[in-house]
C-alpha cells in the first residue's frame, strides 16, 4: 500500500481523525451499555462511573513519560502498540466481567488510550503551528465527540438487539480497521516549513525534549489544562447521564442513546466551523469561546428540568462547536516548537486528572439524587471554562510583560 503524502497535512489531519476515533468509541463503550451491566453484572452507576474514570486515570502518570516514548521510539510504532493496548483491554471485558478484572483491563485499555492521544495532538500541533491550527485541532477535537456519539446511539441499541457483549466486539472491529490504515499509511517523517526550520535551528541544544519547559509555559500549560478539562468532562458527562435521564422519564434504552446521539451529528459540522470562525476573528475568538461556554451550560440545565429534549440536544451539539478550536489551540499560541511535545504533556495530565475524578462523582450523584443532577454538574464544568480561559489570559499577559520571549496575547 502507498505511503500517504506527507507534503499534504490536510490528509495527515484526516488520517488523525480516523485515529482519534477509536479512542472515545472505547472509553464510551462500558458507558453506552451500561444498563445491560447493570442488570446482567449488578453493578451501580457509581461503578460505571469508576470505571469511565479508570480508562483515563493513567494519564495523571504516562502523559509525560508517553510524550517521550513518541520522541525515543517514534510515534508511528508508539501509535500501534498503544491502538492494541486498547483493542486488549475491550477484548479482556468480554470475557472477564468482575469487577476487579475489568478495573485492570480498563486500566490497561486506558494506557493505550492516553499514550495515543498524546501522539495524535503532537503530529496536528507540528504541522499545523502558526497555520489554520484551530480549525486543524477543532477537527481533530471532533473526532472525539463523534466517537462519543457513536457509542452513546448506537451501541446500547446494538446491545438491547444482540448484547452488550458484541457491542464491545465491534468496536474492536472498528479500531482493528484503523490500526489497518495506520500501519499501511502513516509514517514519521514530514518536511517542515522554512519558518519551523528556523525555530528548529534557534531552539537551545543539548535540552531533552521532555525537560525544556520554562516556567511560563508550565504554569500556562496547566491553566490551558483547566479549560481543556471542562470542555471534555462537560461534553462526556451530559453524553453518559442524558439518556440516562430519558430512560428515567420512560424512554426506551435504544431510543434515549439515539436521541442523545443526535447532539454528536450537529458537531460533526459546528466543531469545525467553530475552529474556523476562531481562525477568522482572531483576538476575539475567547469571547466566542466564552459565550458558547455558557450558552451550552445552559442547553444542558433546561434538558435537565424542562423540555423538548430534542431541542436541548440540538442546541447542545450546536453551541459547544464554537469552543473547540479556540481551546486547543491554547497550547500553539504559547509554546515554542522544542517544547510542544512536554508542554502538550502538562496541559493533557491536568485534563486526565478532571476525567479522572468528575465521572465516578456523576455516578455517583446518579445513584444519590438521580441523573437530573449529574447532567447538571456536566454543565457546571462547561460554566467553568469562562472563568479558566479568563485566568489564562491573566497569566499569559503577566508572562509577557515579565519575560518579552514569551508570545503575548494574540
């Protein structure tokens, strides 16, 4: 099979889309049929919380050290191992169902889960920088909400006609394909442009790339980390408790995941517009950023109190599309190219602490006071990114005024 042109960054772009899918289509799967689990295995939502958590609970540890496997190993065969590492940890839940065997096959799955999507920003991030950046990561970013989408209306409805247990072994079917087209079309290499070469020859030798971080970008880094985690956790809370929610009120399993999954078909064009709305306005893009913040914390507090559900779920799909770009494309605005891979590594720890913790916690207000209130911490988290965003330009304009070689506020 021919090597894919690695002149044309737009097909790379697509490539890392198809890739990032898997990631979310795994991490969504225990979730989307979680009340056959409930049912078949007598777990709780607070466990199916816990183990939502656990695939990304590895991340507060192996962002770092994964960053520095792309950079020792090279990121194609850290891609592979990492999309089999998945492909395992699904695999041994079909057939290990204790509660204990699927926390440590979560837990592995989840390895393999970080460590690629910290290699998949890395390639968009080097050849996008200074360069559409973000539309190119409000497509990537994409990927991971239609995954969700894809597993919140489809595998429970696939679960209810055969069982939960094929519905997991299609999304290894699924992730086997694009393990298929990584192996046959990516490579490493890429030629940089004449200004990424310049930074390239200015950046200080003799540095690791896991260690050249200043103390301007770390701090800056984990702030962006802040913002990021309320975008992901918001959008994978609401995804995991609305159907939740509807069955509550009466609806068919099949049926509640569908109609939730229509908030991932509205993405599916409102993300990349977003990222490119945000290319356009420039220096105003945080307060496009802000405002869809809140406007979308607010579709996810009416879907939990009034109806039409529809509604709240279109609107939903619609108005978080114009955060994406703007948010990911915090790290390119302020890290230099020597130290994107380190710098992605610290915005992404922060961001797996959030997943970490805030799932099991939806669990368990679930259980506690039922899914009304867990869809509404969803939206507490997306109120939160009008408040980080606004602390990181805080930082990054006292940054600049205190260190000229750090980019200033575009």
């Amino acid at each position: 099979m021919p090597s894919l042109s690695l002149t044309n960054r737009w097909a790379v772009l697509a490539l890392m889309f198809f890739v990032r899918l898997t990631i979310p289509l795994h991490f969504q799967s225990i979730a989307a049929v979680a009340p056959f689990l409930i049912a078949e295995l007598g777990f709780s939502y607070s466990m199916i919380g816990l183990l939502m958590g656990l695939y990304m609970l590895p991340g507060i540890l192996l962002t770092i050290p994964g960053s520095m496997l792309g950079e020792r190993f090279g990121q194609k065969p850290v891609m592979l191992v990492s999309i089999a590492l998945m492909m395992g940890g699904t695999l041994g839940s079909v057939f290990f169902t204790g509660l204990g065997a699927m926390i440590a096959l979560r837990l592995a799955g989840g390895v393999g889960a970080v460590v690629l999507n910290t290699q998949t920003n890395k390639v968009v991030t080097d050849r996008f920088a200074g360069r559409e950046l973000a539309t190119a990561m409000a497509i990537a970013a994409s990927a991971f909400g239609l995954g969700i989408g894809i597993a919140t209306g489809s595998l429970g409805g696939l679960a209810e006609l055969t069982s939960w247990r094929t519905a997991l072994v299609v999304t290894i079917c699924i992730t086997a394909a694009t393990m298929g087209l990584m192996m046959g079309l990516y490579r490493d290499e890429y030629p940089a442009g004449p200004a990424e070469a310049e930074k390239r020859e200015d950046a200080p030798a003799g540095k690791s790339p896991l260690w050249n971080l200043t103390r301007q970008e770390t701090t800056l880094m984990a702030v962006a980390g802040l913002t990021q985690s309320g975008f992901v956790v918001g959008y994978i809370l609401f995804m995991t408790f609305a159907p939740v929610l509807l069955i509550e009120r009466g609806a068919p399993i099949s049926a509640a995941g569908a109609l939730v999954g229509v908030a991932a078909l509205v993405a599916i064009f409102s993300v990349p517009l977003g990222g490119m709305l945000t290319d356009r306005i420039g220096k105003y893009g945080d307060l496009l950023v802000a405002g869809c913040a809140a406007g979308t914390a607010l579709s996810c507090a009416l879907f939990s109190f009034t109806g039409p559900a529809l509604l709240w779920v279109m609107l939903f799909g619609l108005i978080r599309g114009g955060c994406t770009g703007g948010i990911l494309s915090l790290p390119g605005q302020v890290l230099r190219p020597e130290s994107r891979g380190a710098g992605m590594s610290v915005f992404f720890t922060v961001h797996y602490i959030a997943l970490a913790v805030l799932p099991p916690l939806g669990g368990w207000l679930r259980d506690s006071a039922g899914a009304a209130w867990a869809v509404m911490l969803a939206a507490a988290t997306w109120l939160s990114i009008v408040g980080s965003l606004a602390v990181f330009r805080m930082v990054q304009r006292h940054f600049a005024l205190s260190s000229p070689a750090l980019p200033a506020e575009r």
